[in-house]
C-alpha cells in the first residue's frame, strides 16, 4: 500500500509558542534548496559555509507525525472553528537542516514535559528546504506561552531563529502552500495572515527575516497566486516511504 493519501487537513491527526529551550547550533551547514512546484519559481538560497552538498528536489506532500518520530498526542484539548492564519518561528537557530526532525521532538517534548500542553504548540511545521510536517489537530487549539488566544488561528511554525537568520525561498514557499490549503479548506481569508507578534506584545516571533515577507505582503501574494493557480492539493505521506523521506532529510539529502 502507497502510505500517500489525499490531505485533508480538518481529518488529519495533528496534534499539539513562544517559550523554547535554547540547543546549541550545529556547526555544520548543508545547503543546496530546490524547489519543485506548479507556479513557483526554483531558487537557491545561499548559506554562509564552506560546505555544500546537493538536497533532492522536495516534492509537496505532507510528512505524517509518525514518520517524524511525534509522541502520542494527550487528551484534551479545545475544538474551535479556523478563521485566521498566523504565522510563527521556533525561535532557535538551525544550523543544518538535517536536525529539522529531532528539532521537532525536542519541541514536542518541551511543550508536553515542561507546559503540560496536550501536544506539539503548533498545527504544521517548515523546515528550511521546504519540507512540511503534519502537528497538532489543526480542528484543536494551539497553544501558546504569551499573551494570545490563539484559538481560531491555524498555526504554522518556520524552523529556525529569523530574528538572527534569513528565511529562504524554499521554507516560504512551503509555508505559501500550506497556508493555501488551510484557506482553501477552511474557507480562510488570506486577508487575515498575520505574525505571532501582531497580537502579543511580549513576542517579536516570526522574527524580523519572516515577519518582513508578512508586513510586505509578500507571503500573502504568494498564497493568492496558488490559489489563483486552480485547487491546491497537499498529499499526506505517510508510511515507508514517508520514513525514507525523513531519513533522506535526517541525512542531509533532502
């Protein structure tokens, strides 16, 4: 059996902003992002380091929280009815996108172990070469350690720290197609993407390289112009070839 199923996000299990452990950063930098895609332009985004190794082109669909390694989900938990889209970042530096996944887990663990939250904070999650990750429930409230209600908001999480590290074309356009989906399905204004930071004041996440492509409008037009495009349809993977997919990230090949 394939393991890839058509998304639907209001079915899906993603279960469980501010607050995070800092880890240290990897040293090594492994960079070479493509993108694949009907209607988005392909880019390189460079990174500054010696070292460069060739990423697979990263197909849209969605990684399962199995594939990532996701702890069960507690019980619990708020149902609430989408009406806006946020944006967030995790707020700790990626140095090479191959720790992407075990960044995931160690935030699941922070949020379950040390907030007591029911899962991960978030509905979906970025990495930097554009790798989308299925979270928390997206019919489920978020969770957050400011001064928010974030219940409405489907969440979106970028990988890394853009107060101190640039967004790249590849983490933005996956983030585009995710935030496409959700106002296709859930019937979201695109008019209603907003940052962390536009409604608690005690935050400057999604950090100044991300918040600026959302003050620009530039994140925004980026989701019209998929939807404009004709429906989006994100496949959610999951099974072997999901694994494989998070072991050829994990490797530094995707």
């Amino acid at each position: 059996m394939s393991g890839r199923h058509l998304l639907i996000l209001g079915a899906m299990d993603i279960r469980p902003p501010e607050e995070h452990e800092r880890r240290p950063e990897v040293i090594s930098r492994r960079r070479l992002l493509w993108l694949s895609g009907a209607g988005l332009a392909a880019a390189v985004a460079p990174i500054a380091t010696p070292v460069v190794t060739s990423a697979a082109p990263v197909a849209h669909q969605i990684l399962c929280r199995d594939a990532w390694g996701a702890a069960p989900a507690r019980p619990g938990g708020r149902t609430h009815t989408l009406n806006r889209m946020t944006i967030h970042h995790t707020e700790v530096t990626l140095g090479d996108n191959a720790d992407a996944p075990a960044r995931l887990r160690q935030h699941q663990r922070y949020h379950q172990d040390t907030h007591g939250w029911i899962d991960i904070a978030y509905h979906f999650s970025v990495d930097r070469n554009g790798n989308i990750y299925q979270l928390r429930r997206p019919d489920l409230v978020g969770d957050t350690a400011t001064n928010y209600d974030p219940t409405g908001h489907f969440l979106v999480v970028c990988e890394g720290d853009f107060d101190n590290e640039q967004v790249s074309e590849d983490q933005l356009n996956g983030a585009a197609l995710v935030l496409a989906s959700a106002a296709q399905q859930f019937g979201i204004s695109t008019d209603t993407l907003a940052g962390h930071r536009d409604f608690s004041s005690t935050t400057t996440c999604p950090g100044a390289s991300l918040y600026e492509h959302v003050t620009s409008g530039d994140l925004q037009n980026r989701v019209d112009g998929l939807l404009a495009a004709g429906p989006v349809g994100l496949p959610l993977l999951c099974g072997p070839e999901a694994t494989e997919n998070v072991a050829a990230i994990e490797s530094g090949l995707r």
